[in-house]
C-alpha cells in the first residue's frame, strides 16, 4: 500500500516545514508514505526549503496555475507513480497532519472512498460567527445537492482512494472541494469523515479575499456542479413557473369574455404568451441538457477506463 501525501504549495516557505515534518512516515498497513510537493509558481523559497526537508517528489509549475489545476496535476503525478491512496494538506499548517493515520484507515479497510477531515467549523477561534454560518450553510446545500452527509464539505483535508480518482473529474477552475463532494455523490462514492482540529491560522486565506467573495465563487461552483448532475430538476422547476404564470392570464381573459366585458384584457394574453415561450423555451433546455448530460455521463465513463489503462499498475 503506497500513500502519496501531496501539499500544494503557493509561496509556503515560511510553514512548509512544520508540515512536512509533521507527516507521519510510518502508517498501520501501508507500505511507503511519498511526500508530494506541488510548487504552484511560488516566487519564494518553496522549492528549496523542500528539497533540504528531503523531499524528492515534485510538481512544479513555472507560473502560478491555481488550486484546482495543482491537485489535479498531483493526482496525476501520484497515480502514475503507484499511488493507492493520495492524501491532500496544505502548505500553511492549517491541518493536523499527525491525523493522516485516521484519514487513511476507512479507505484501507474498505469502508469508504473517500474520508474528509472535518475541522468541526463550530470550535475554531478565529472564525467569526458569520462564517461559520456559511460554512454551515453551504456544506448543507453541497450535501443537498451530492445526497451525502458531510459536516465540512470546504475541507481540503482529505484522503481519497485511487479508484476514486479514477472517477472524478474537476472542471471548474475553482473550488474543487464542493465540486469533487458533488461528483463523488452522485457517482455513488462511499464518503466519511473523520473529527480533527485545526492548528492556529499561520496566516490569512489567499484563496479568498473576503467572505463576500468566498461566497460567491462557492455558490457559483455549486450551482454549476448541480446543474451539470440535476439539470432536469433546475429547468423542469423553471418551466413549471413559466406555465403557470402564461396559464393565469389565459384563464382570466377567459373568465372576463364568459362575463361579457373582454375589450381591455388583450395585455393578458399578450403577457400570457410570452410567459408560455418562456415555458417551451425552459422545457427545450431541459431536454437538451439531459441530453448533454447523457452524452456526459459517457465521456465519463471512457475517461475512466482511459485512466485504469494509463496508470495500471
Ligand atoms: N491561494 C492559492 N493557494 C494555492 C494556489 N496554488 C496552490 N495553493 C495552495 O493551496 C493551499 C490553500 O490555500 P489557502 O490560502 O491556505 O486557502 P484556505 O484553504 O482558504 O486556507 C495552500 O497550501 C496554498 O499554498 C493558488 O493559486 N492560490
Ligand atoms: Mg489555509
């Protein structure tokens, strides 16, 4: 069993060494633990505070690519080197790396795909009240949408099983973290969780700004992940509306010839009919993105089959 612990790193000089240094080398049941440094264009010493901490398994990016992109090239680097289970942390210290050990088990027993460290957003000190909320929030609206059960789906504290990677399939530029829980969900993945705690903020998020942004840009790769799964539900729900606003006027023009006073009630049906194009309109999209969707789903499954062969072992 070889684990494959992967940091993407943007400028983590300062903190990359208590992270490595806090990896666990020896793991119950696995083999080798492979300490995976994904330098995301960092203008710093990143790279040299690796290589003297001994690491020897790179990525490395000559310009700053982003999140998304650098776990997705980590994954990659890890299953062509054998990887069967790849672990992700990031370079500012924020996880317990101690924890990998319980991160790990479930997917060596067989008992998940995919397990998430869940920092317990409620207990942390420097997190205000308004964004644990969000957290909250947005975790319940991510499991809404994967039909899955997990307190924190923003951690990027995870582990995730090589079949699993197999599988998913990041195509937002961000916050693949809602967008990975989305995909493993409906592609029927096993997740769990495992309790940890968070270690002192080393320094101030760089992914986002602010909350406000941080909002934003999840509620935007939520959206995008549900439709691409769910778009039937979305425009079914449109055209519902459409219909039943077009159908209203028409019913009312209706009622007000039966009582003999039409002349006036013209706007009815002129507000009516758009409102019923509004309704074919959503109803043809519907079709069409199911369609997609199927086309998707089998795109998909090519991928899949396409990764077994290149990274078989
Ligand atoms: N902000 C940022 N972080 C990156 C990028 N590429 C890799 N990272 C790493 O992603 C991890 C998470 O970033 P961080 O700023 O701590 O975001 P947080 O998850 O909101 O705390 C860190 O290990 C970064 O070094 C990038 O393009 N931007
Ligand atoms: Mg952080």
């Amino acid at each position: 069993m070889k684990v494959f612990v992967q940091i993407p790193c943007l400028n983590e000089e300062d903190t990359l060494e208590s992270v490595v240094k806090s990896i666990p080398t020896k793991i119950k049941h696995v083999d080798e633990v492979i300490i995976l440094v994904i330098d995301d264009g960092s203008s710093d010493g990143t790279l040299k505070v690796a290589k003297r901490l001994g690491v020897k398994d790179f990525v490395i990016h000559t310009r700053n690519m982003g999140l998304a992109r650098s776990f997705r090239d980590g994954v990659d680097y890890a299953l062509s080197h054998g990887a069967d289970i790849v672990v992700n942390t990031d370079g500012d210290n924020q996880y317990p790396q101690a924890r990998i050990a319980d991160l790990v088990q479930p997917i060596i027993t067989g008992q998940a795909d995919i397990v998430i460290g869940d920092r317990q957003v409620y207990k942390i000190a420097h997190f205000s009240p308004f964004k644990k909320l969000m957290q909250r929030f947005g975790s319940y609206i991510v499991n809404k949408a994967a039909g899955t059960n997990v307190p924190d789906a923003a951690s990027g504290f995870r582990a995730y099983s090589r079949q699993s990677l197999y599988r998913l399939n990041i195509v937002t530029q961000f916050s693949y973290c809602m967008e990975t829980i989305i995909q493993a969900g409906n592609k029927g993945l096993r997740l769990s969780s495992v309790a940890i705690e968070t270690n002192p903020k080393t320094r101030e998020s760089r992914l986002f700004k602010n909350t406000a942004q941080h909002i934003m840009k999840s509620a935007e790769a939520i959206i995008r992940s549900y439709l691409m799964y769910k778009p039937y539900i979305a425009f079914n729900a449109l055209g519902i509306l459409f219909a039943i606003a077009g159908v209203i006027p028409f019913v009312n023009f209706g009622l007000a010839v039966l009582r003999g006073d039409s002349d006036g009630h013209v706007q009815s049906l002129v507000f009516g009919s758009a409102m019923l194009v509004g309704a074919l309109l959503s109803f043809a999209l519907l079709i069409i993105s199911d369609l997609l969707r199927i086309n998707r789903t089998l795109i998909e499954d090519q991928t899949e089959r396409l990764r077994e062969i290149q990274y078989k072992k």
